[in-house]
C-alpha cells in the first residue's frame, strides 16, 4: 500500500502551526450552551495528535517501532473567551522546544481570530513501562523542522 496524503480531517501545517477545525456539538457544551472547560483540553489533545499524525509521526507506529508513548506532563490552560454551540472553531498547536524526553507545545482554541483558550503543554516521552526516556533521533529530526524559531 503506498503511503497517502493526511485525511483533511487532520488539519494543515503551515508556517510551523498545525490547524485542526473542530465544530462545537451540544455534547461540547453546558445547559447554556457554552462551551465546557473540559472540551478545550479534548480538542487539544485531538489537536497534539493530529499535529504528530500530519507530520509523519503516527503514535501507533511509534510504539511498535520505539516503544514511546507521549504522556503530558504538565499543562498551564486559560480560559479567555467562552466558545458556544454551533461554533467554527481552529485548534492551532506549534511545537516551541524539544529537550531530551519532553516535547513543549503552544496550543490555541480560536473562533476566527479570537483565542478562546491557550495552554502551555509538556509531553514526555515514556515507554510502555511508564519511564521517561529521551526521543529517538529519527523522532526528533522530524520534530526539529517544526521548531516555532525555525519558521519565523
């Protein structure tokens, strides 16, 4: 089988920033119709993963071939605008450092322009075993090019 270009499900990368569309369901949000806290750091995650998948670095493939599992590790969230029902929503996440086993990540939720919540995310590389340990350097050679300084 030969290899395909991304799902457009999986959004784009460009300018070193990957866009994930997201629409927000009722499921998304409270009785009101605002969006819940929770459903930002869904979309991120999706965002992350989507991020990895349209860059090449799919997270099953991953474990099979290095027995690495990104976990995060830490994640600094604010909650500036409220999103409702029915929104069009960007999940824009960059890639700002890479050291060792961690990778730290910039993410935004946006309404148009308007940045509805942003998060400073830390993911860790660790094996099935739950130790951290440093990225492959295929894994980082191809993180590398993502780098927010190398595109500005």
């Amino acid at each position: 089988m030969t290899e395909t270009a991304p799902a457009p499900t999986s959004g784009i990368l460009a300018d070193s920033v990957h866009a994930l569309p997201a629409r927000v369901y009722w499921e998304d949000t409270d009785a009101g119709g605002i969006v819940y806290h929770a459903s930002y750091i869904r979309w991120m995650e999706r965002g992350r993963t989507e991020f990895l998948r349209v860059i090449g670095l799919h997270q099953t493939d991953l474990r099979a071939r290095h027995n690495l599992l990104f976990v995060v590790r830490s994640m600094n969230i604010k909650f500036l605008k409220p999103g409702h029902f029915d929104d069009s929503l960007i999940i824009c996440t960059q890639c700002t450092s890479i050291a060792g086993a961690s990778l730290h990540l910039h993410q935004d939720v946006r309404r148009d322009s308007e940045v509805l919540a942003s998060a400073e995310v830390v993911c860790v590389s660790i094996n099935e075993q739950g130790r951290a340990f440093r990225m492959p350097q295929d894994v980082r050679e191809t993180l590398a090019p993502t780098l927010q300084n190398n595109n500005s």
